[in-house]
C-alpha cells in the first residue's frame, strides 16, 4: 500500500488557512512569528518520528536537521496535547528555550523573533491564538517519508515567508527579494566550487541559498561558503531558520551593520574578500556618514555619500569586498544611483573610469512589496575585457498583478540570454563604451542609452524619458520615507 504523498500544494494551503483564522489577539507580526514557528515544531517533531521508528541517526552527517537535537517536552505533540490548558504562551516559550540550549546555532533566534519571553507567555493571547494554530498545524503530515523531495521544506519555508510579505504588505519588516529575482543576479555571476559568497544586508538569506544550490546543480565538488550581515535582529533569526530548513551548513550569519562595523575581517585586519558580492540593501536610507569619513578601512576613499542616503555606501562596502581578479558583483539599487548628482555622481564617474562596471539592467515597476521605488540591477566585474557596459531595459518585461509584479521564467530568461550574448537589441538592450558615457557626463540613466525602437522614432525624447524616469524615483523616495514616518508614528 503506497503511502500519501504531501504535496507543495497541501503545504502552501496550509499556510495561506492559517493567515485566514481568527487573529484578532494578537498583533500581525506576532501571528506570523507564530505561524512560523509552528512548522519549525512540526517539521522536527516528524523528523524525529524517523529515529523513533528505529532508524538511527547518521552521527557524520553536517546537515542542520541531522544535527539537530530535540529535548523531551518540546516537540509539537506536548504543546499539542496541553492546548486546552490555561498557559500556553509560557510552555511555547519555554519548549523554545530550551530548543536554543540544545542546538547553538539556533542561538538567539527564538528570542529575536519574540517568542520567549514575551506577550504570549505573559497574557491571555496565547490562550487564544495558539491552540487555533496547534490544532490547524496537526493534520500537516511532514514526516520525511510523506514528502515529494528533499527541498520541498526549504522551498515550503521560503513560500511561508513570501506569504508574510503578501499578507503584511509594506507593513513587513522583512527585506524580502522575490526568488525569480534573486536567482536572475545568482545566474548572471554564476558562482562555482571553492567560491566565496558574501551578502552585506541578507534579509532573510534567499539570495545567499540562490548561490549554494547553483553551486551544488553545477558541480560535482560543491565546495564553497555563504557569508551575510542582517541589521535587523529578528530577519538575521528568519534567515538562520531559513539556513536550517535548507539543510545549509557552509554558512556564517552575522547581526549588525554592515556599514558601521563589517562582519568578516582578514587577519591583517581589513575587510574580507570574496569572488561573489550579491545583495538587495535598503534602499535610500538615513546612516552614520560623519563616522564613516574616518573609516579605518578606507571603503569610501572614493567620497562619502550623503547621509540622507545609503545606497552608494552599500556600494562602495560591496565593491571593496571583491577580490581583485575574480570578483564580480549584482546590486539592486533604486533608479536614483543612475542619476544623482553631487557627491554621489563623483562616485559614479570613477566606479565608470576604473572599468568596474559591466552592466545596468532597469527593472519592471511593483516587484518589491516593500517599496515603490523604481530599481535596476547593476553588474560589477574586476578584471573586464574591455571598457562596455550593457544597458537592458527590461521595465517592460512582467506579468501584471495588483498588487506585486512578478517576473515570469520567459522575462528572466530573456534577460540572461540578451546579457550573455552582450548584443545590442533595438529598443531593449545597448552596449555603451566608455566615451559614449563621458558624452552622458556619466549620467548612467537608462532612456539616455536605450530609446524606442528606430522605425518608431521621430524626435529625440531621450533626455525627456531620462528626466521622467528622475521625477518618478524622487516621489516614490519621499513616499517611501513618508510612510516610514507615518509607521513610526502608528507604533509610538
């Protein structure tokens, strides 16, 4: 008799359900952390079932799950079985904890999400919103044997995380680059065995497991490290458990700022190199620029950007994080990098002048929840062959919905494919030299080097889509800092 299978479909199902119970106790973020939580039991309270059937554990495995040790009293079922008794956000908490103990590299994580020691366990919510949950989580069969493949539960979680994006919208706090994106940047650099891989603001770690399993499809020796830094303390938790699910353990997570203190140093001292740099950092951002004029790295040797704006200290922190003859990099950056002027254009110019960059990709509009803000891809290499650089206008190129554009396996491959072959394509893609951005006084806006195709063309709008393209970014920044504001004020 063959066993019932749980499919990718019955786990998404799973998920959007638990968003549409009754959660009026507790706060959206709290709920999600919750939901979250209750796959993480569920997952290694069926994984373990695998050793109470009698088969053993593999003691010389380095996969997350086979070293993961469950205490007695904190899996699903013991939560499960008291949930009609008064204290259930205490035992929650303290099955959590003691989880923490048990397995070091799940240090901190449980706390930085707040579910140990926190509302559920102190009031009456846990009462009311976990035995919801408990009872919805029990009938979703994760027990190795039941599931399709070995990446449906990374794949699952990544889902549940895409899920909290679209059921909180611009009020989650998560960075969270849909994966179509993430593995378009992962492609164009096409990481290898032995590589390097670093990612200064990695959100909840997609982009750094884009990596991992191109590496591991593409080589037989899949040797390689996956390095990243997350500000925020409760998405570096989200991406740990992101790592754990993935069964990833060539990896180093890091809390804190990249850009006031970097994560990984040499033994000399300075900052660490790696061949592959990749990341979707804040965009426009407020950061400490009167300290990093002194930075005892020398990664803003170049200027200092203005404090109203981090994207071009992301930047410069990433390029002086490249090796020197294999490094290469993808960026995603709001449209105003292409443009500003000031300090910010002296950067440019010499990032141009120094032939370190190899592409700008602008991007359709809606494919971030978190922000309005027009973005483009842009493309570093040391070591380039000549001094082009390919501009692809793929802000066209989506399928679209209400609320999220989405980029479709056509639109992603049409981009690789147009970027590998490095030709120019009418009204889509151009290859620039070097003295035809000098022309543009190195303005890198992409309506200055790609126009509508040539039979259509009558008159020269290029510098009327440039400057349109500058006004949208402005409005979409001051609305974007605008609704910080407003959250900020909501949350006082």
């Amino acid at each position: 008799m063959s066993l019932v299978t749980t499919s990718e479909s019955v786990i998404k199902s799973t998920f959007r359900a638990a968003f549409d119970l009754s959660r009026s106790a507790v706060d959206l973020h709290t709920y999600m952390n919750c939901v979250i939580v209750m796959f993480f039991l569920k997952y290694v309270t069926d994984t373990r079932k695998v050793e109470l059937e009698g088969q053993e554990r593999d003691e010389t495995s380095s996969t997350a799950i086979t070293r993961f040790k469950l205490p007695p009293n904190a899996d699903f079922w013991t939560l499960y079985e008291s949930r009609q008794h008064p204290g259930n956000g205490e035992r929650l908490s303290h099955a959590l904890r003691t989880i923490e103990d048990a397995n070091p590299e799940l240090s901190g994580v449980f706390g930085n999400i707040g579910l140990i020691n926190n509302r559920l366990a102190n009031e009456r919510t846990g009462d009311d919103v976990l035995p919801i949950l408990l009872n919805h989580f029990a009938a979703l069969d994760l027990h190795p044997s039941r599931l399709a493949n070995e990446h449906m539960i990374g794949d699952a979680y990544e889902n549940l995380i895409a899920t909290c994006a679209t059921v909180a919208g611009k009020k989650f706090d998560v960075s969270y680059t849909p994966i179509q994106i993430s593995e378009m940047l992962v492609r164009m650099l096409q990481p290898k065995s032995n590589d390097s891989i670093y990612d200064p603001a990695c959100g909840s770690g997609g982009m750094l497991l884009r990596c991992a399993q191109y590496i591991q499809d593409n080589n037989a020796d899949g040797t390689y490290t996956v390095c990243g830094r997350e500000k925020n303390s409760s998405t570096w938790a989200l991406a740990k458990l992101n790592m754990f699910f993935h069964n990833e353990a060539n990896y180093h997570l890091t809390q804190g700022d990249s850009l006031r203190d970097p994560p990984f140093l040499e033994e000399k001292g300075g900052p660490k190199l790696f061949d592959v740099v990749l990341g979707n950092p804040p965009y426009s951002m407020s950061w400490d620029a009167d300290a990093a004029k002194n930075d005892r790295y020398g990664r803003f040797s170049r200027g200092v950007p203005p404090k109203s704006r981090a994207d071009y200290a992301f930047l410069l922190h990433m390029i002086e994080s490249l090796k020197p003859d294999t490094g290469r990099m993808a960026v995603i950056m709001p449209h105003g990098v292409l443009f500003r002027g000031a300090v910010e254009e002296e950067i440019r110019k010499q990032l141009v002048e120094e032939n370190l960059l190899d592409a700008v990709i602008g991007l359709p509009p809606k494919l971030f929840l978190h922000t309005a803000i027009p973005a483009a891809i842009l493309i570093f290499r040391k070591g380039k062959a000549d001094d082009s650089v390919m501009f692809i206008d793929a802000s066209q190129s989506f399928e679209a919905h209400k609320i999220q554009n989405t980029l479709t396996h056509t639109h992603v491959k049409q981009i690789i494919d147009v970027y590998s072959a490095r030709q120019s394509v009418d009204g889509y893609a151009h290859i620039a030299n070097l003295q035809e951005i000098r022309e543009n006084n190195h303005n890198l806006s992409i309506p200055r080097y790609i126009g509508v195709p040539h039979e259509e063309e009558q008159i020269d709008i290029l510098p009327i889509r440039a400057e349109r393209i500058a006004l949208q970014t402005e409005l979409a920044e001051v609305e974007d800092k605008l609704n910080a504001y407003l959250k900020s004020i909501e949350t006082m």
